[in-house]
C-alpha cells in the first residue's frame, strides 16, 4: 500500500471530516486529562486520559482504513480493499489492548509513578468537562453515520460513548478520595482497564467477522431477491451470492431469461438489475449477472 498524503486523508470516504474532528476532540481531551493528572490532581485522570489518547490514535487508524478501502480494483483484488479498514481496526484493537493491560497491571499492583494528592475541584471540572466533550463527539459521529452508514463511524463514536463512562467512574472515584475512600481510586484504574478490553474486543471481533466474512446475511440475500424479481424479463433467479468487503456489499446473480431473448435485449434486463439494487441498497457497490436462457 502506498504512502498516503495529507490531501486523501482529508477527503476520503466523503466523512473524513467527521474523523478528523474526533481525532482532535479525542487529542484535547487527553492532553487535558493527562496534563492535569501528571501534575497530581487526580490519577485516575491520567489514565481516563490514556483512553482519549487511544480514541484518537484510533479515529487516524479508522481514517487511514477508509482512504485504502477506496483504492480502485485490480486483478488481485476483485472485490476491490475495503477490507484494509477491517485490517487496520484488528491493529488498532491490539494498541488499545497493550494500554489497557497496563492500566490493569498498575491497578492490581498497587503501582504508579505519580505522586498522590488528594483531589480537589479542579480534577472535578475536568471530568465534567470530558463527559460532556466526549457526549458531543458521540452525538456528532452518530449524526453523522445517519448520512454515510459507516462501520467506521459506528465504532469511532462508540469509543467516545464507553469513554463517557468510564469519566463517570472517574468522577465517583474521585470523589469518594475526597471523602478518603482511598480504595476507589485503585478500584477505578482496575475497571477502566477492564471497560477498555472489553471495547476494543467488541471492535475486534466485529471487525475480524467482517474481514473473515463470506456470504452476507440471509436477510439481505432475500432483499436482493425481492427486487431482482420486480425487473421485468427475469423469468427466474438461479443464484444469489453475496460478499461483504469491508462496508460495501458486492453481489453475484445467475438469472434465467426467455430463450427468446436477444443479447442487446439481455443486457438492457442485467443494466436495469444493477441500478434497481443499487438504488434499494445503499451498501451495495458492484453487481455481477449471469443470464441463462430458460
């Protein structure tokens, strides 16, 4: 895969905005929360800030995915490399992971390098602060998808949902340090790590479901039926086979025709096939028909 420039990320997928706006939310929010944690306020703040970081690595990691998803076909890749997004989510799953496991080590340890203090409103306001930013990238990302139906974005807004959570539990922690319940701070870095594993293998196993997928659901092969069979001059539907790549969905048909049929005829019938399914469902990108006299 060649080296991407900074003009195809910016315009890729026609939704590379909404990424790029994530990735700088997610960025200042974790210089926010990790800056005022390394000063001493709040160490749980440092670690909510290690899981905006993540999100932000991962809203670049979403968009580099959508830039060579949109590479043109070739003869080794038929169905075209939206799976490269796939791929990308399985490594960003793993980044995530490596984080999480560490934030899991220091909890159970007891571990940390930063001196404790105890808490005061700033470590408060900042939390505040982080749920209703990563609310608004959430809210954002999900309007968003409502127009471009992305896998990408769905996953990217996610992470900024279960981040508002694990602030929630920040903000208990932190008060109850306040209230010298001491324990909770350690027993908050334990559960943020575990909220954060828990995400990411929810990202990987769908992701790795896509990138191993063969045919798609039944649900849409009988959709495809349904609207394959209102095209008139289709006598009957031999086969429907089905490929999800990456978010789009490529379709193979074998249609019986009348044995009347001429080919200028024949290809009129498979031209109108492609603009009906391409016109009922968004997803689907390429459409193959074989026509069979019956």
């Amino acid at each position: 895969m060649t080296a991407l420039n900074k003009q195809q990320l910016s315009t890729t997928g026609s939704y590379g905005h909404v990424l790029w706006i994530s990735f700088w939310g997610n960025l200042g929010l974790a210089i926010l929360k990790i800056g005022i944690g390394i000063l001493g306020y709040s160490r749980l703040l440092f670690a909510d800030g290690l899981h905006s970081s993540a999100n932000a690595v991962l809203s670049i990691i979403f968009l580099i995915g959508a830039v060579a998803s949109e590479r043109p076909k070739d003869i080794e890749h038929p169905y075209g490399h939206h799976k490269a997004q796939c791929i990308l989510s399985c490594a960003a799953c793993l980044i995530i992971l490596a984080e999480a496991c560490f934030l899991l080590m220091l909890g159970l340890r007891g571990l940390w390098y930063i001196r404790t203090v105890q808490p005061n409103i700033i470590a408060i306001l900042v939390v505040i602060v982080s749920i209703f930013g990563n609310e608004l990238l959430f809210r954002y990302g999900m309007n968003a998808n409502q127009e471009f139906d992305s896998l990408l974005l769905r996953s990217n807004a996610l992470n900024n949902r279960i981040n508002i959570f694990s602030s929630i539990l920040v903000l208990i922690s932190i008060i109850g340090a306040m209230l010298e319940f001491w324990f909770l701070a350690q027993l908050g870095i334990i559960i943020i790590a575990i909220i954060i594993i828990w995400t990411s293998m929810r990202i990987f196993q769908r992701a790795y479901e896509v990138l191993m997928s063969g045919n798609f659901s039944e649900e849409i092969s009988n959709r495809i039926k349904l609207i394959v069979e209102s095209v008139k001059g289709v006598k009957k539907i031999s086969t429907v086979k089905t490929q999800l790549a990456g978010e789009k969905i490529h379709v193979d048909l074998v249609v019986g025709m009348d044995g009347n049929i001429t080919t200028s005829d024949a290809n009129v019938i498979v031209d109108k096939i492609r603009e009906k399914l391409s016109e009922n469902l968004k997803k689907v990108e390429q459409v193959r028909v074989e026509f069979i006299s019956i």
